[in-house]
C-alpha cells in the first residue's frame, strides 16, 4: 500500500496545540502512546530499526525532530545537514511513525503527549544530562525505554565519510 503525500503532511503537526488535541482522542479511545525525539539528520538503516522498535511498544508512536537551533547547539554549526521541515518530513513518511512535531527540546514534546513509553538510545541517554526529563516522564506515570545501537552506522560517521566534517 502506498503512503500518499496528504497522508506524510497530516501526520507532521502545525504546533503543540493540534499535537495536544490528537493526544487527547488518542487516550480517550484507550490507545497507548509512543514517543521519541532527536534530531534524524541523515537517515540510515539504524533510525529504521529505532522507530520499528519503539513503534512496537504502544499503539501510537510520536516523534519528536529536534529544531535546527537545537541541533547546531548539540551537533555544531555545521549540523544540520537537513532543515527542520525535511527532516520531519522524511519521519512522518516511514510509516511506523503516526505524529512528528519539530520542537525545541524533548521536556516540551513529553510536557504534551504525556506518553506510557519514551523511548532514547543508549548514546543519547549517555550524552546530555536527562534526568529532569527522565524524571517528568515518571511522574506522569510513563516509562523510560533505552535501546541500544541498532547499527553499525551514525549519522555523524556517514557524514564524516562524504567529507562534511562533523
């Protein structure tokens, strides 16, 4: 079955308000939620295995893409490779994911999907000081998933490779 163009573009939500709002029918159905976030620069076979796993925990799976003032902040002024609304795009066409929203840091996105599983990598929960959000996610009931390397390869090696530096 083919995933339509409308169909990418509904699930990339306009602002944490309609984000909100899909949250809210998606609990009042009975359904458990999902989430995750980063920046999905590149995307290689390892973000592939990440969103099928994390999709296979709750009924729903909403992704998070780190804003590109963010990602220059963590990465480096030559990261991004890909801007905000490509990089959401290319999430929101893989058809594990249900939602995306760009955001400006993880707190935001668990603050409004409230979800029963966020899932992190390894290398991620190892990078930055989580735990405020790691606790947030406790208190709201939810459980911490980590996941640890799914591949070979990054997006920061792959990058490296084709001469773009970090």
């Amino acid at each position: 079955m083919r995933v339509s163009k409308r169909n990418i573009e509904r699930k990339i939500m306009e602002n944490s308000l309609a984000l909100a709002k899909l949250c809210e029918r998606v609990r009042t159905s009975g359904f458990s939620i999902a989430s995750t976030s980063g920046t999905f620069d590149i995307l290689h076979d390892g973000h592939a295995k990440y969103l099928i796993r994390a999709s296979e925990l709750a009924d729903i799976l909403i992704v998070g893409i780190d804003c590109d003032r963010l990602v220059k902040h963590i990465k480096g002024e030559s990261r991004p490779y890909w801007k905000e609304g490509v990089r959401a795009y290319n999430i929101a066409a893989h058809e594990h994911v249900d939602a995306v929203l760009v955001i400006e840091n993880s707190r935001e996105l668990i603050e409004i999907v409230k979800p029963d599983y966020f899932v992190m990598s390894k290398t991620t929960r190892i990078v930055g000081d989580r735990n405020d959000e790691m606790e947030l996610i406790r208190n709201l009931g939810g459980e911490i998933v980590v996941f640890g390397s799914m591949s070979e390869n990054s997006t920061t090696a792959v990058l490296g490779r084709m001469g773009h530096g970090r």
